[in-house]
C-alpha cells in the first residue's frame, strides 16, 4: 500500500472525530435540557418557581442520624459534582435543588433527589 492511503485514513478519521462531539459532551447536553415535572416526584418533592427548583424539608429523631445523612448527602454531591442549598434546622433539613447553569430543574436533580431519598430511607436505619 502507498504512504498517500495511509495519509488519507488519518486525515478522514481526525475529520470525522472533530465533526462528531465526544459522548462525554453529548450526554452532558442531553442531560441539561429542561423536562417536565414527574408527577411521581412531584408527590414527593415540591416544585418551587423563580428559578424553577425541587424542595423537600426531612425530619429526624436525632441528631446523629441527621449528620449521617448532610454527610452521606455531600458524599454523593463531590461525586457526581452536582450540589445543592441544604439548610439545617435543628432535626430538620431542607433542600432545595436546580441546575444553576440553566436556572431550571433537569434529570440530573432528579437523580439528586432519588438519592437523597434512598439515603433518608437508609440513615433511619442507623442507631
């Protein structure tokens, strides 16, 4: 085979690579956009408007479980680098939840607070 093939396949491909957007971005733009209310977590979460949010106030018997769960809860916010306004009152803890680039709720809120949920559930549990 000739070098000048070998030339043209890298050319094609870089072109190719720089015409399509990485998955990593894709998924990052496909996740960013606005969707509707799940009337399931509406139940659950109160949406707030101006910017359009989830809300949700959790109460505990004690003070250790309500530190196991801010704990738990930032865990998970450095891991998926998505955080929201906890605020602690006593036994209670309210957040509130949106993606601050787009002033508006997406899935990746959602998922926030299905984990939030799943670690409340968990943290009532610990003695």
């Amino acid at each position: 085979m000739k070098k000048t093939f070998f030339k043209e396949l890298s050319s094609a491909l870089r072109q190719k690579r720089v015409k399509s957007p990485n998955s990593a971005q894709r998924i990052i733009r496909e996740v960013s956009n606005p969707i509707e209310v799940r009337p399931r977590l509406a139940f659950e979460w109160q949406t707030l408007e101006s910017p359009r949010r989830l809300a949700k106030t959790y109460e505990f018997d004690n003070r250790m479980k309500l530190k196991e769960f801010i704990r738990e809860l930032m865990d998970y916010e450095d891991q998926v680098n998505h955080h929201a306004s906890i605020t602690v009152d006593y036994e209670k803890v309210s957040i509130e939840i949106f993606t601050h680039s787009i002033n508006s709720v997406t899935e990746l809120d959602y998922e926030y607070a299905k984990m939030a949920d799943m670690i409340f559930r968990d943290v009532e549990f610990y003695k």
